[in-house]
C-alpha cells in the first residue's frame, strides 16, 4: 500500500520541482520574451523594403527631437542613426498625441524599440507616425 502512496507524492514533488524550474527559466527569459514580442520585425536598415505597408520595425533610438515651435509641434525618434543623417529611421510623434507617452524623448532615448505601423517616406526618410504608446514597444 506505501508504495501507491509514495508515487503519487513522488509525482507531485517532481511536479512543483518542474514549476519551480519553469518559473525559474521563465524569470532568465525575460529579454527573450520580450524580443519574441517582436516577432518579424524589419531591421531599421531594411525599413524601405517595407514603404507603403504596415510592419513591425526594430531599432536603437540614436536621438530624439521635440520641435515644440515647429508646426504640429513633432517629436522625433531617430532610430539607427541620429538627425541628420540621410541613413536614418523616424519615427513621428505629432504634437496632438505627445502626452498620452509622457515624456517620449527621455522615456526612448537609447533605448531598442519596436514600432508598428505604416511605412512611409518624408524627405526620403522612412518613417512611421505613431499616435499611441501600444505601437512602440521597449526591448532592450
């Protein structure tokens, strides 16, 4: 009879030994989590592959802009390379929209984003408008 009973117990203890070890592997996953969040993402290089479509764009925030004197008041995000750089990836924060991400220059600056949504060119650069925080996702 012990034994049908130490069976079941010797299960469970390798049962919560398991979670245990699942929680502990997802807690060390955590960055690759997140990265997975961004799952197909376009390179910020090869972002003019994506023009004239909505894609998911994967980069490093080089500098920001908050032109509050420039019309609709933009904040820019340059991904990549920073302004002036031809090279670059934008990503726009019109004016209208800037306070629902806080301060977005601080909040991004330096950091690896992923932003969704249509690919478009101003002045030859390729850019997405953002109008809410859940486009822009920090990764890293």
């Amino acid at each position: 009879m012990r034994r049908f009973i130490a069976l079941p117990i010797l299960l469970l203890g390798l049962t919560a030994f398991g979670t245990a070890a699942n929680a502990e592997r997802t807690t060390t996953l955590t960055p690759r989590a997140r990265a997975a969040s961004c799952a197909g993402a376009v390179s910020w290089q090869n972002a003019r592959r994506a023009i004239g479509r909505y894609a998911t764009i994967r980069g490093r925030v080089a500098g920001t802009k908050y032109a509050s004197s420039s019309n609709g008041s933009p904040t820019f995000l340059n991904i990549g390379a920073d302004y002036p750089s031809s090279r670059r990836f934008t990503v726009v924060i019109w004016g209208r929209n800037r306070a629902r991400f806080g301060a977005p220059g601080r909040r991004y600056r330096g950091r690896t984003i992923c932003v969704r949504g249509y690919v478009e060119t101003y002045g030859g650069i390729p850019e997405i408008e953002a109008r809410s925080p859940a486009q822009i996702r920090i990764v890293g």
